[in-house]
C-alpha cells in the first residue's frame, strides 16, 4: 500500500514516517532528500540557481541512489557517487533547495525517480506526494503545525548535528521556505482534497504515529 505523507518543513514527516515504515516493514522514501541532493550538486559545481535549463540537465542526468538500507529505512543518500547525506542538511543547502525545487524539469525528474524508486508497499513523504507523484495512493496525510513549532523541531534537528544555531533565524528560513513551497507554479505544497489533515503542534511523536497507524488499519 503507498502511504503519502506531504506537509510544510518541520511538521514532523521525516521522523513520523520513519517510525510508520518501521513498524509496518514498509519502505521509506524521503523525497526531499532528493531535492536536497540536487541543490547541494548545483552549489557544488557553481551552477546558477536561476538557470533552470542547467538545472534540468542536472537533475535528469544525476545518479541519485539510497543506500546502506536496514528495515526498509535507507541510511544514506549519494548523489553521482559521493556521500551526502550530512551535506544536504547544511544551511546553503536549506536557502537554496526551495528555487531548486520550483524548476518544472527538476520536478520532473524527480517524479519519475520517486515512482521508480517507491515500491509497493511504502512511506513516501514530501510536499507533492498526494497530489501528483502518487495521487492514487490508498492513504494520504496531511501534517501540520504551528511556525514556531515548527521552527522549534527544526532547531532540536540541527542542534542535534552540532550545529550552532539561531532560532529567529531557523523560523525565518522556515517561513521563507514554505512561502516559496506553498505559492510556486509547479505541484505547490497544498492539501491533496482526499488527504486526512493531521494538525500535530501539541501532539509528541509517538501519539502522530498511533493516528497513521490506524488510518492505515482502517485504509487496508
Ligand atoms: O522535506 P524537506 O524539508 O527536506 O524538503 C526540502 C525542500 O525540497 C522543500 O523546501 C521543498 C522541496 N520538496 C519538494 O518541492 N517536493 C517534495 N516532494 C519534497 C521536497
């Protein structure tokens, strides 16, 4: 069964679905990741992020593989070979995957990847999961919470890698990035009409997993 998680950044998707995928022995699939692996190439070999024909080119020639994978949950990200999986979450990378992502031919590619990579039964969360790359699957959740909830998971996330951070700064890049997500031309971050808002600011962890859970229960 395809479970899609969408929602804006720090409502939670990655470490909700995670757990999902665990306990069902689903696959993950982290689509931003692969938005995130795209952007740090771009930055990487000084391609201009306003250049879409450039970044188009990137995005459809790219090797992007998952791999070390235990319990269905990948562990690593590379992009043509190299290792990136600290690298995607670095603070350029944050600035700058949102106009990476607007460009029609980056998400094109990425679509086409995502089915491929999705199999049949799996946890795949983004901010277009619903609406375009699976608008058939049997589940749809729509995460969402407060900004400066939000911004205050984000924050636990970076800290939790060592990095020195500012949290006016992390909610400001938050709200930047959702607003350029949210308003874009190309499969906007929007709640597909089928999917089941979750609105989690109050809720901890363990109680978002217990509720997809037994959507999925009762989706089966
Ligand atoms: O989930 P995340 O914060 O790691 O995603 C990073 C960026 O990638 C997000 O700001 C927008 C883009 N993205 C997207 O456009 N479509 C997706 N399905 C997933 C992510």
């Amino acid at each position: 069964m395809i479970v899609a998680i969408d929602g804006p950044a720090g409502s939670g998707k990655s470490t909700v679905a995670k757990r999902v995928a665990q306990q069902l022995k689903y696959n993950y699939l982290d689509t931003g990741a692969m938005y995130r692996a795209i952007t740090y190439e771009a930055l990487k070999n000084d391609i201009d992020i306003e250049n879409s024909d450039a970044l188009t080119h990137l995005a459809r020639s790219a090797k992007l593989e998952f791999r070390n994978e235990h319990m269905g949950i990948y562990s690593d990200i590379f992009i043509n070979g190299q290792r990136v999986t600290d690298e995607i979450r670095l603070p350029e990378v944050d600035a700058n995957v949102s106009a990476v992502s607007k460009v029609a031919g980056v998400r094109k590619a990425m679509v086409r990847k995502q089915r491929q990579l999705a199999g049949n039964d799996v946890i795949i969360e983004g901010r277009d999961i619903g609406t375009v790359v699976f608008p058939d699957a049997k589940l749809k959740v729509f995460l969402t919470a407060g900004a400066s909830e939000r911004a205050r998971r984000r924050a636990l996330q970076l800290e939790s890698t060592g990095e020195k951070i500012d949290s006016l700064q992390v909610q400001k890049e938050i709200i930047r990035r959702d607003q350029i997500d949210s308003n874009r031309e190309n499969s906007p971050l929007v709640k597909a009409v089928d999917a089941v808002e979750l609105e989690t600011t109050d809720k901890d962890i363990e109680q978002v997993v217990r509720e997809i859970l037994l959507l999925i229960k009762n989706a089966l």
